[in-house]
C-alpha cells in the first residue's frame, strides 16, 4: 500500500459487529468476562481499547513500522521511553528542541539520575564522541523546534547501530508524509499527534511506533503500568485526522514555501528558516530525507527587537497567536515566552531563540489571505 492509501485504510478494518466503515468510539472503561479471563481480547482501557487499538494500527502503518502506542499526550509518549531507562544512563539529545521536552528531561528524569547530553546533531561524529559506555539513547527531533535545524538520520542511526544504542526520533514537524524514519534506520519515532496528525487542533495526544517486537513489549507494558493513554473519542478524532494528512501537508508545504519566499524577499526581516531555502545549511540532508519541506517557518526582524516581535504577532490577524502547531489554522507563537520559555535564556540563546525570533505554524488558508496578514503585521 501506497502512502496516500495507508493514510485511510492502514491497519484498518470494518467493525466486527456492525461493518461500521470507521471504528466506533467504544467508550467503556471495562468489558464483560464470562469466566475469569474469558474476555474478546479486551479486559479493561488503561490496557486496550478497540477505538485507542484502531489508532495505534493507523500509527504503525503510516510510519512503516509494526506497533503503535497511543499516549495522553506528546510528553507522555516521551515520558514512556525515558522509562526505559535507568539511573546511571546517559542520554544524548537535540540541544534546540521543544521546550517542554527540555523540561522533562532535565526537570523530571535528571532527578532520577539519567544523564542528558544536550548538543548540536548536524554532525554525527560530534553526536558519537558524546557515547560513553553509560549512553543508552540518541533523541532527535528533526526538523527541530524551532529553529528548523536538519539532522540526518541515516547517518545518526549507523552512530546508534554500531554502539547498540537506540535512536528515537520526533518526527512531529515532519510527519510521515515527509519522512519515515524507522525507514532511515531510527528504532523509535515519536509524535505529538496534537499536532499534524490530529490536525485541527482539538485533541492533545502522543505516539509511538517501533518496528522491534522485544522493544514494543517493553513500550506496551510501560503504556500499561503507568497508564498515561488516551480516550476513546480523542483516539477517534486523530483516526479522523489521519485520514486527511497527505493532502494537508500537501497544502502546508505549498504555502510554506510562499510565506517562507514572501518573508526572505521582506525588507524589514533580517533572517528566515526555513530548510527549502538552499542556503539553509542543512538543505542538501534535507532534500535527501525528507518529501518537501513543511509548513514550519521561523524569523527574526532586523535589528532583532523584542518590542517589535511582540507588535507584530499582536498584529496578525489571521495567523493567531497560540502555543502548539499543525492544525488547519495558522498560528504564530513567540518561542522565547512561550513553548521554549522553560529553557534557560542563555541555554536557548546559543542555539538562535532570541528574544526576537517568532514562529509560523503556516494553515491551509489561502496563502494569498496569510501573506496579507504578514504584510499588514510587519508593515514596511
Ligand atoms: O504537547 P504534547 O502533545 O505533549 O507534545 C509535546 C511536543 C513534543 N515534541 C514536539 C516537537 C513538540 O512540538 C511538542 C509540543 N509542542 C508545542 C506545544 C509547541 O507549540 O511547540
């Protein structure tokens, strides 16, 4: 099956008891035993779930891989691979990443001994003089959040393999319409499915798909033991949602491309980035891994004025300033007081979130609409 199809049938079928063509919502907590253990398959939510089971088999075909986990939340989902480490364990990760996943490292998973290493991944022989005898994961997220820096996977996975050490991979910028990294060598990738895969902003979820059977039972028993996995009717909304990706990413890189050529050609704006441009430094990695190039765009203003940030998100009009990403709508957001407001100001610095650098979520309006919001919020 081709992408486009997997979108809408992968991992799918018709219910069992009525041919329902989408899997009902099966909101119960339980299921009926017969006998102690005499049961369809299905004992009780936290485990399983038709609707959530529905989901993961959707999540599993999309990204190539062979099992899929839905969580609560993104962080959930990063928070269930933590888990599989121990004290003493040392993790190696993106340095420019969101900000709450910074957050959980370092405030949650540090205090319980696990080491992180936080650096620039552009090149892989920099990541593999960080590997100790302790280094037990490699944590990528690429694009990155948010300064669109490209990491190549292929050659982070051959660091991993030859180390044994396993890499995850946040594809949530990307999504599988754009790259496949389990396909590139990754063991695990990891969503945010509130983002692009939801799509329309109303649902907070996570995922997880791995194509290693040993490694999904380990995955599958945290999910259950901790228990942070989603309902029911927001594992409904996300199918929903996933069924429609390819021809909204579609759209999103369509008029990513003309927002992120209207900003690079605008007079007042010092620098764009965004990966499409050949002089990103990451461009020729980025055209081998991944599809096209996305709707995630950041800039900053000559003169990188804090003031002038504020006025011009405060200004947009159609573009509305939120925290989060990937839905139908545009959002912009302001990383250093918001989703980035939990790394430490001269930690974000190094890695370019000024306090002048915004952020576009680029929608599938028209993108004639988006750039004449842009205008009449930068001015000229
Ligand atoms: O918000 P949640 O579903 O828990 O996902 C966390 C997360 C993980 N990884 C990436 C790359 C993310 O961007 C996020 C969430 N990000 C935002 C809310 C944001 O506006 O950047």
């Amino acid at each position: 099956m081709k992408f486009n199809t997997k979108t809408i049938h992968g991992g799918q079928k018709h219910d069992p008891a009525y041919g329902a063509v989408m899997p009902p919502i099966y909101q119960t907590s339980t299921y009926a035993q017969s006998t102690p253990g005499g049961h369809k398959g299905f004992e009780y939510s936290r485990t399983h779930n038709p609707t959530r089971q529905a989901l993961e088999n959707a999540f599993a075909s999309i990204e190539n891989g062979t099992y899929g986990l839905a969580f609560a939340s993104g962080l959930a989902a990063i928070d269930a691979v933590i888990k599989l480490l121990k004290p003493g364990d040392e993790v190696i990760s993106t340095n420019d990443l969101y900000g709450g996943t910074y957050r959980l490292f370092t405030k949650v998973f540090e205090g319980f001994g696990v080491k992180f290493h936080f650096i620039g991944m552009e090149n892989a022989d920099k990541v593999e003089s960080y590997v100790n005898e302790n280094t037990k994961l490699i944590w990528a997220e690429t694009p990155t959040n948010p300064m669109m820096n490209i990491i190549d996977i292929k050659a982070l996975a051959e660091v991993a393999k030859k180390h044994n050490i396993l890499l995850g991979v946040d594809n949530t910028f990307a999504t599988p319409y754009l790259q496949q990294p389990l396909d590139l060598g990754a063991d695990i990738v990891m969503h945010s499915a509130t983002k692009y895969l939801g799509g329309h902003s109303d649902v907070v979820m996570g995922a997880l798909v791995v194509k290693d059977e040993a490694l999904a039972e380990r995955l599958y028993f945290i999910q259950n033991a901790s228990g942070a996995v989603c309902g029911p009717q927001d594992s409904f909304l996300v199918l929903r949602g996933i069924k429609t990706l390819h021809v909204r990413m579609q759209r999103h890189c369509e008029n990513g491309k003309k927002v992120a050529e209207y900003l690079a050609n605008h007079p007042k704006i010092e620098k764009v980035y965004w990966p499409g441009f050949e002089s990103h430094p990451n461009h020729e990695v980025a055209k081998a891994q991944m599809k096209d190039f996305g709707g995630m765009i950041s800039f900053v203003t000559k003169g990188n004025d804090y003031d002038e940030a504020i006025r011009i998100v405060e200004n947009m009009k159609i573009f509305t300033l939120a925290e989060s990403l990937g839905g139908v709508e545009s959002l912009s957001g302001h990383p250093a007081s918001m989703t980035h407001a939990s790394i430490p100001k001269e930690e974000r610095e190094k890695t370019g979130v000024v306090d002048a650098l915004i952020r576009l979520s680029v929608g599938i309006e028209d993108a004639d609409d988006l750039i004449a919001d842009l205008e009449q919020a930068i001015g000229s």
